[in-house]
C-alpha cells in the first residue's frame, strides 16, 4: 500500500483508524465501556497485527449513541437491544422506499 493509498482510506467510514484509548478519550467514556460493547457484541473492533482493538467512526457513532441511552439510565444491554433493533428498523424502511419506488416506475399510472 502507497501513502497514497492510505490517504484515501481517511474517508472511510468502516477504515479502523482509532485506538481503543483516542476512541475512549472521544466519546468521553472509558475502554471498559467500549469493552462492554464489544462483550454484548454491539460493535466487534478490528485488531491490529499487535492484537490492539482498533475502531472506525462508524463504530464511534454506534458506541456514542449507546453511551446516550446509558447516560440516560438505560441498562447497557437494553442500549444494545435499542440500536441493533433501530438499525434493523431503518434498513427495513430502506428496502420498503426501495421497493415503493420500483413499483411507482414500472406503474406509473397506480401511483396517481
């Protein structure tokens, strides 16, 4: 891989890019918490050649959200129960708008 390359990879929502501590220190939380998610199977870190988690800001967004519902008294497996079924729900309402708008164009007239 070329410098170039891995600056590309900078964009990269899924690209692991942080530490276990710098994700920590960003979310303003701590490695046991992340430990916690990884241990309920919410979000499954990458590992390093040294064996060190390693997340990317998708991860980080998923872990701030469960972070919100855990600051707000929700159990932390009740948190991760909540974002994996929120997620289930926005991909189905995904499809859904997907498959509204294949039919609207193979029959326009049924949309009217």
């Amino acid at each position: 891989m070329t410098a170039d390359d891995s600056f590309g990879r900078l964009d990269d929502d899924d690209y692991p890019a942080y530490t276990m501590g710098r994700a920590a220190e960003m979310l303003g939380t701590t490695q046991g918490f992340l430990r916690a998610l990884g241990e309920a199977r919410l979000i499954t870190p990458l590992r390093s050649e040294g064996g060190h988690r390693r997340y990317s800001r998708y991860q980080l967004r998923i872990a701030a959200r469960a972070r919100e519902l855990v600051d707000q008294g929700t159990p932390i497996e009740s948190a991760c129960r909540i974002i994996v079924l929120e997620d289930q729900l926005e991909e189905a309402q995904s499809i859904n708008a997907e498959y509204r708008r294949t039919a609207e164009s193979s029959n326009p007239t049924a949309a009217a």
